[in-house]
C-alpha cells in the first residue's frame, strides 16, 4: 500500500480543522454555550497537545548550556501563555446577555417616584471641549430623577464657573488622595448629608458622553437588591493610536471591542463580570457598606467589584453602547493607559487579593483575579520574547526549538488555526495576526515595568492620568517607544543577513536542517511584526477633531445663492461638505442643518470633494450639535473585523 510522506501526512489535522472551518462553522451560532463549548474545548486539546510536544521533543537536554536554559526558558513562558488561554477560553464557553431582562423591568420602582440618581463626572485636568461633550450628555438624558455633578480635583474656576452657567453641581477638594476612588469618595460623603441624597451614582470619566437612555437602561437591571453595581460596554467615537497611525479605523475596530463585546459578556455568565470604572452605576448602599470606593488599587473600579462580592453584592452586565468616549489619541497615552492597568490588577493581587487565598471571595473571583494575573505576566513577556529568540539563534546558534518542518506543520498548525478560527468566530472577526500581536508588543515594555512595580513593591503607587485632548495636528514620532523595535528590527536583518551570507558571526546553516527554514519564516514574521510596530509608533495627525462622518443632504447659502449638497463630517466648530461649488475662501453665509436649522458660516478651505466649513454657532446650536452626534442610542464605529477592508486602508495609508 502507498504511503504519504511524513510532510504531507503532516497536514492531515490541518485539513480536518480547515474542513471544519469550511463546512461547519458558518452554520454554528455562537450565541449557544454548547457549541462554544465544543470549540473551545477542542482548541483548548489542541493547545495542550502542542505543548506536550513541545517539552517531550523538542527542548535542549536540561542543564546549566545557553541551548538548555534558553530553550526551556521559552517553553516554560509559552505554557504559561497557554495556561492563560485554557482559563480564558473556560470564561469564552458561556455568555450572557441582559437586554430581554432590562426590558421586562423597566420601570420596576413604579408606582412609586424613581430613585435619585446622581452622575459623577470625574476629572483632574482635562480642557473644556472634552468636559464639554460629556457635561451636555449628561444633561440630556431622558430621567426624571437626575442630577449631574463634576468632580474636578483639579479645581479650576473656570469649570465651576461653567457648571454654574450650566446648572449642575460642582465638587472640588483640597485634599487630592488616593486620585479618582478618594475624588468619588469625597462626593459621596457630601451628598450623603444632602435631603436629596441619591440612592444611586453612574460614574463617567470626563471624556466619556452618555446616550440619553444610559441611566433608563442601567436602572433596570437594579430591580434585584442583590446587584451592587452594572457596567456597561465603553465605546469610541475616534479610532485608538493603532487604527488612526495604520488608517484602519474603518475596518478594524478597537483593540477593547474583544473585552466588552466578548469577554464580558461571558464574565457575567459565570458571575464575574467586573467593573471598568467609567459608564458603570452603583448602589449607593452597598458602596457605604463596603467603606466606599476601594483606594488600595489604582485600578479601584476592579477592586471594587471584588469587595462587592465578598459583602454578597454582584455585578452585572448590559451590553448595550449607552455611552461613547474619546480613546487615546497618543500611542504614548494608550501605553500610560495600559502600564495603569497592569499596575492596579498587580497590587490587587500581592497586596488585598490573592487568588491563592478566599479573603472571602467564592472561587469564580478568585480564578477571574488569576486569569488577569496570568494575562499580564505571561501574554506580554511571551510576546517579547518570540521577537527575541530568532536573534539568539542568528547572532549565537542557540536553538530555543529543535523541531522539523513536518512535526511544526503537525502540532502548531492545528493549534494555531484552531485558535484564530474560534476566536475570529465567536469575535466577529477581531483577530487578524500581526495587528492583533502589534496591539500588545508596544505596551511590552511598559507593561512589564508595571508588573514588576506592582509585585515587587507594595506601594502606594503613583495614579498616571491619561492625557486627553490638546494639539493633535502634528506629526509626533515617539522614539522611546520605537527605540527599542529599531534596535530589534536591525539586530533582526542584520543577523539574517550576515548569517546566512558568512561565518563571520556564527556558521548557522552549517548543521542546522530543518531549524534555519523554521527560523527563517519565524524571523520574516518577527521582521513584518516590528515594521507595524514602527509605523505605529508614529502618531499621525488628527484634523478636524472632533468632528465625525455624517452623511446627510444639506443646503448651504453663500452670498444669498442656495446650492444643495452632502455634508460628510460635522463637529461643534464645522464641517466637510461635498457638491457646493464655485465658493471662494472666506465668503460666508448659513448651513441649514436637519433638526438643528441655519448656522452661521464661513467656508474655510476648498477639499478634493467640496468644502471646509467653520461655524458660528450660538450656545444652544453648539449643544444641538454635541447631542446629535454623542447622544443617540447606537454603537460608533467599526465592531467587527474586515481583513480584505483592512489591507486597502493599510495600502492607501502607506501611499498616503
């Protein structure tokens, strides 16, 4: 009987997971926890399956040699990832959601008056066009009970000033402790005292707008007395640094959209969904029973979560776009962001929460605290590391994987394209590979600091605010950030180069077979990964913010002559319109604007298509406009991934 050869028989997994993926999974709804399950768990097998290979056949003999201790050095932080992976994917297999359940309690204080609710904007120094979007949210919701209040621990005149023009509360302090939990605490004690105290507080950062039923919605869910707090998704109305510096905006959605449409949702299936600080509501008893709002962490909104547990109080989940924010705008602001994060999640867990320890937690919250854990020390090492390996094979002949082409296509095949094809299954097509790994590589650094603070050190640690707003029409390189993946692209070509051409660092290729093919597709990866990560690195610039598309027929009078036309973005201060023509720089007359009516105006540039426009608008038009494009129900934005999409942004950006 013929026989396939080991490298073709080698595909046979493949094959059957590619055939899967072909035939099977268009047809399974990923909404059931059965066939999550299914998948999940068979990726999960295949995984394991890898790994065992991994450490039985193709690891160094283990000793005190470069090849032993590198080579099962890099195994041992590649299991961790997958250990990581098997807790994540365990929370992926079921989900939940709560919109039937908001609907069917809508209104469930009735006949009684609703509760008092307060709106805490928190803020420390953000400017008045970003306060102002969230401020004229605020005030636009559709609730009888309300009252809105800026929590400025900045404490600028100006801004109380201009809450007062605005009719809403404005809270400052002198003593600036424990940063956002001690500036809502300091609110709570003095609202406490008030005859119209709330039962209720919806917390917003100052750069985040609510829709006008976000508290309508989120009240519903409180019909239970044992839900201490709900939180919903938090979208974003301009691309984050890695959409906006690679011009994928459109057809790759943020790096958070995973988290709140996927891994949340499956949190609240097990009873662990956590609080994200910002379009979150709580139960202001509860919050008085725990203390207040926890200062140990400086991610207070997850510690805030776990202490609600332990005093038997959930939190839940809804998720509905109810709000929309600005994402970091700087690549340096979204890496501050996510070293935070790291931070916090690690004095969580050395210094108040060990997941190895009940501190009165029930085992779901203790493995949520370990998969976190296990997240940010071994996903970000890992990914450091495999830019790295390649370069200890070119410069030094240490093999970290001794394997075969045949034995590579057989075991990390399978599991690799299981992996992609659940995920991107159950996401909506949100992992795409080399942006997906760019994503986490610029933040390694940074976050492997944070992680060494956090558990070496038992703090307190310092609260780093996410700068937002000011001037974005620049281009700005952020060289400490791109230093350290210039110095690896060149060490990457360099040693591909010189090894493969010379003996001059080391023969490589002289004894190496199978290894040097495997290590070249590893390095021509690495090297297309780091050319990503360098593009990112370049914050591009960001005109016309904060205006965004809306495309509408508009009639626009200059000089007394009406034409028709489209407008193609809108903000408070102007607009983009195409089909006007023949209009000279800095004539002036109105735009007729649906729902809004005539507005002053002046045409400040000519475009490709038609025009630039700048705005007078009165106080109340400029308000008008900040509800019409930040307050409808809706999700801003891309939410799903589209690869072929993503390539012709990604073309035109570079032609760009």
């Amino acid at each position: 009987m013929p026989t396939l050869s080991p490298f073709l028989s080698a595909f046979a997994v493949i094959a059957v997971v590619i055939g899967l993926r072909l035939l099977v999974l268009p047809l399974l709804d990923p909404r059931k926890w059965y066939w999550r399950a299914l998948l999940l768990s068979g990726s999960i097998l295949l995984a394991w399956r890898y790994v065992a290979w991994r450490f039985t056949e193709t690891l160094a003999p283990l000793g005190l040699t470069p090849d032993g201790i590198l080579s099962w050095g890099f195994a041992i932080l590649e299991a961790l990832t997958v250990v990581s992976s098997s807790f994540a994917f365990l929370i992926l297999t079921r989900t939940k959601e709560r919109t039937t359940e908001a609907d069917r309690h809508a209104g469930w204080w009735l006949p009684r008056p609703p509760p008092r609710v307060d709106i805490f904007i928190t803020t420390y120094n953000e400017q008045l066009e970003v306060l102002e979007r969230t401020i004229v949210g605020a005030k636009a919701i559709t609730y009888a009970a309300l009252r809105v209040f800026v929590l400025d621990d900045g404490s600028r005149a100006w801004l109380q000033n201009y809450c007062a023009e605005h009719g809403i509360g404005y809270v400052a302090r002198t003593d600036k402790s424990h940063a956002k939990a001690g500036n809502i605490n300091n609110a709570l004690r003095l609202r406490a005292a008030d005859a119209d105290r709330p039962d209720f507080v919806a917390v917003l950062d100052a750069d985040f707008v609510p829709h006008v039923d976000f508290i309508e919605r989120t009240m519903a869910l409180f019909h239970d007395p044992a839900v201490g707090l709900v939180q919903t998704p938090q979208h974003f109305f301009n691309p984050d640094p890695i959409q906006h510096n690679l011009g994928i905006g459109a057809a790759y959605p943020d790096e958070q959209r995973h988290f709140f449409d996927n891994v949340e949702p499956a949190r609240d299936a097990w009873g662990i969904a956590m609080c994200c600080g910002t379009s979150s509501i709580f139960r202001v008893s509860a919050v008085e029973e725990i203390g207040g709002v926890p200062t140990e962490s400086v991610t207070e909104d997850f510690l805030l979560t776990l202490r609600l547990s332990a005093h038997g109080y959930q939190t839940v989940y809804l998720n509905e776009a109810l709000s929309e924010g600005l994402a970091p705008e700087g690549l340096a602001e979204y890496v501050v962001q996510r070293g935070r994060w790291c931070l916090g999640l690690m004095q969580i867990a050395r210094n108040v929460y060990n997941p190895f320890g009940s501190h009165g937690l029930d085992v779901f919250h203790r493995l949520s605290v370990l998969d976190s854990l296990l997240y940010w020390t071994s996903t970000y090492p890992f990914r450091l590391a495999a830019l790295i390996c390649p370069l200890l094979y070119w410069w030094g002949g240490v093999t970290v994987v001794n394997a075969s082409i045949a034995d590579i296509i057989r075991y990390y095949g399978p599991y690799y394209l299981s992996i992609m094809y659940t995920l991107n299954w159950l996401s909506k097509g949100l992992f795409i590979p080399i942006v997906n790994d760019v994503s986490q590589i610029v933040a390694a650094w940074p976050v492997l600091r944070a992680a060494a603070l956090g558990l070496l050190f038992p703090g307190p640690h310092k609260f780093s605010v996410t700068a937002k707003g000011g001037d974005r029409a620049k281009i700005i390189v952020q060289w400490p950030l791109m230093r350290p993946f210039l110095i690896l692209m060149a060490l990457t070509v360099g040693g591909l180069i010189v090894s493969l051409t010379s003996d001059f660092v080391f023969n490589t290729t002289a004894t190496a077979g199978d290894g040097v093919v495997i290590v070249m597709f590893w390095t021509v990866y690495n090297i297309l990964v780091l050319s990503v990560a360098i593009a990112v690195c370049i914050d591009r610039p960001r005109y016309n913010r904060p205006q965004r598309q809306i495309v509408e027929p508009i009639t626009l009078t200059i000089d007394g002559k009406a034409q028709r036309g489209w407008i193609v973005n809108l903000g408070p201060g102007g607009a983009r319109v195409s089909g006007p023509v023949g209009l000279a720089t800095g004539t002036t007359g109105t735009l007729t604007l649906p729902l809004i009516g005539e507005i002053q105006t002046k045409v400040a540039a000519p475009t490709n298509d038609g025009y630039r426009l700048i705005f007078g608008v009165t106080p109340q038009q400029r308000a008008q406009i900040i509800e019409r494009l930040h307050t409808a129900s809706g999700v801003p934005g891309a939410d799903s991934g589209d690869l072929g999409r993503m390539l012709k942004e990604l073309a035109r950006a570079v032609a760009d």
